[in-house]
C-alpha cells in the first residue's frame, strides 16, 4: 500500500518556474564577450539567446498535453533532466555550434517548469491556495530576471563565462532532485493524446480576429523587450565601452518599472477595466519608445538616455500586459489552457525573431536596436487599438500580474 505524498511545495513549483527565466537572462551579459571568443559573428552569437527563446516556444504547446496523458510528475522530470544536459553541454561546448545545441536543450527542458508548475497549482490546491500559489510563481517569474543578469555579469567579469553554467547546473540539480523527492502525480485523472483535438482547437482560435490582435499585441510588446535586452550588452560593451557589470545594474531600473505597472495593473483592473488599462498601458509604451527615438536621433547614445525611457516603457508593457491576457483568454474561455499556450509560443516565437533580426542589423550604431524596439512597440499600439475596437462592446475582464 502507497502513501499518498502531501501537495508540492509552492516554494518548489516557484523554483521550476524561476530556473527557466535564471537560464534566459543570466547569459545575455556574456554575448559580447562570446562574440570575441568564439571569433564569430553576432548575429550567430545571437542565437544562444534567440534559440533558447524558441526552445521555450515549442514547449509552450507540448508539455500541457503530453502531461494531461502521461501526468505531470515524469513529463516534468523528463524537462528538467533535458535542462541538466544541456546546460552540461553548454559549459562543456568547445565551439558555439555546441553552445547553441546545448541552449535549445535548455529552453525545450526548462520550459516544463514554466507550463506545468501552473497547471499542477490547478490540479491541488483550491481557489483561496491557488491564488496564493500562482502569485508566487508571477514573483519568481519576475524576480529571477530581475537578479539573473547582474549575477551572469558578475561571474563574466570576475570568474568565466563557463561560470553561469556551473551555477546554472548546480541549481537546476538541486530543483531536480527536490522534484524526485517532493512531488507526487497531481493529475488524478489522465486523458488520451487526441492530436486532432488540439489541432481543432488552436484553429479555432486563429480564426477568432479578437484573439489574434490580442495574442499579436501581447507577443510584440514581448518581442519590443526581449529585443532591448538581446541589443543592450552589446551597446554598452561596443559602443559606450562598458564592463558587463553594468548591464547588470542598469537592468534592474526597467525590471523594478515592469513591476511597478503589474502593481497597477492589480490595484485598478476593477475600477477602471481591462480593455482600459491595455489602451493606457500600450500609449505609455509607445510615449517611452518615442523619447528613446527621439534622444538618440538628437543626442545620440548614452547609458541613461538608453535605459531612462526604456524603463518608462516597461511602466505601460506592466500595466498592459495582464489585461491583454486576461481580454484573449475570455474570447473562448472553454479552451483557456489551450489559448494560454498558443500565446505563450506566439510570444517566444516572435521574441526570438526579433532578438535574432537586431543581430542582423549593423552593430557599430545603435539605429538598428532602437528601430527594431521602437517598430515592435508600435506594431503592439496597433494590434492594442484593433482588438479593443472589436471589443469595445464586451464587459471588462478583471486582470491580475504577469510576467512580461
């Protein structure tokens, strides 16, 4: 006879959760040195980030599924072992075709904590719990980017790239290990694969124009970040010849800015709506776009011009975030999970092109990142405004923090 083990750790299922954003952002201040290192070019080096973006992407629509058939327990041990190898291959690599192998590893793996932490707080705990527990996965979602880059920075500046793999590798054991022990099967009712079924249902939702403005608007407000952050080590080493320590720092404002528009989004999604708060959100962005355009065309490049308007920037992708999800979600609220996923791969996806198209770009002038950053926030204005003309007749949807 087994014992029923207790439900899982919210501490634990914030950790899976957190291992994947460590692993996304404690890298990117080691690209200009890679670039040098490996004599290659950037737009190559750029795939270590773009690629692992895109790892994360196609987890986005497998792991839901294969979990809901096989349980959550093994397909998420599964993940985090293929994150362990791949970090294993990314501090091993002796060339950066063996980096980038290792990388698309670890996004496929860790991108198994990001979708099934959610779905196993589904699974246990009720209303009141999940709540709490969900709010603690946004935090860890949102506090591990914020300290990941200033640690990469660290060990690149004073010990080795190599280092954040090894740092990489010993939490990423201790989370799997902690999983092996602590958690049990939580889905107590398994379905079978039904491909067709899914196929049927992402249709349906790429037939839905509301939907797609929504997901369209969430995944290039997504794409106008991970776009800043694939250019800005690079500007800052390049450009204004600064050490990677200051990327590290620097990040932190537009972080803490993200945050504070979460903050605001919470506190008046009911007073003033949704649909609202995506519009205002979204016009923030575009205003602090439009300074950075504005500042660099007149002034030129400098370390505050370029992070001052970008953390105003991230203010309104904050505040607009949540809503956005929380309006795409309620269009066909029977297939919410299914929804979430599909913009959880629209949104890497589009990340990762846009992080890979800046690398494209020439690097000695920071005109390309910045029109990439600018075109992207833009293209979220516009998607904002045609979803909520297609709304405007809908009740506002409550909306509560989210990742960016």
């Amino acid at each position: 006879m087994t014992t029923a083990k207790p439900a899982p750790s919210l501490a634990l299922l914030a950790a899976v959760t957190a291992l994947a954003f460590c692993a996304l952002h404690m890298v990117v201040p080691a690209l200009p040195l890679l670039t040098a290192l490996f004599d290659d070019s950037p737009a190559r080096v750029q795939l270590v980030l773009s690629l692992y973006l895109a790892g994360i992407a196609a987890g986005q629509l497998v792991y839901g599924p294969l979990s809901d058939r096989f349980g959550r327990r093994p397909v998420l041990i599964g993940g985090l072992a293929m994150f362990l190898f791949g970090t294993l291959l990314c501090g091993l690599a002796p060339e950066l075709d063996f980096l980038i192998l290792g990388r698309v590893l670890e996004g496929l793996g860790a991108c198994a904590g990001v979708v099934l932490a959610r779905a196993i707080i589904r699974d246990v705990y009720e209303r009141e719990a999940a709540a709490r527990g969900l709010a603690l996965v946004m935090m860890a979602m949102t506090l591990a980017p914020a300290i990941s880059p200033a640690i990469g920075a660290g060990l690149v500046e004073w010990i080795d790239w190599r280092a954040i793999f090894v740092l990489l590798g010993g939490l990423g054991a201790v989370v799997f290990v902690a999983t092996l022990i602590r958690l049990g099967e939580t889905n107590r009712n398994p379905t079978r694969l039904d491909v067709a079924g899914m196929a049927g249902a992402y249709a349906l939702l790429l037939r839905s124009p509301g939907f797609v403005a929504f997901a369209l608007c969430s995944a290039c407000t997504s794409a106008s970040w991970f776009t800043f952050i694939a250019s800005a080590p690079h500007l800052l080493a390049d450009i204004l010849r600064e050490p990677p320590s200051t990327y590290g720092l620097m990040i932190l404002l537009p972080m803490a800015t993200y945050m504070l528009g979460n903050a605001a989004a919470a506190r008046f999604a009911l007073r003033f709506g949704s649909l609202n708060l995506l519009v205002w959100g979204r016009l923030l962005s575009f205003a602090g776009a439009a300074v950075l355009t504005g500042s660099f065309l007149t002034l030129g490049l400098g370390t505050w011009a370029l992070f001052l308007p970008v953390a105003f920037a991230e203010i309104g992708d904050g505040l607009s975030q949540p809503s956005v999800m929380a309006a795409a979600l309620s269009i066909q609220p029977r297939i919410a999970g299914t929804a979430s996923g599909l913009m959880g791969f629209l949104q890497m996806t589009t990340a990762a092109i846009g992080s890979f198209l800046v690398a494209l770009l020439p690097q000695n002038s920071a005109f390309g990142p910045v029109a990439v950053f600018t075109g992207f926030v833009v293209l979220a204005l516009g998607f904002a405004l045609l979803a909520v003309r297609r709304q405007s007749g809908a009740a506002p949807v409550a909306a509560i923090g989210s990742a960016n």
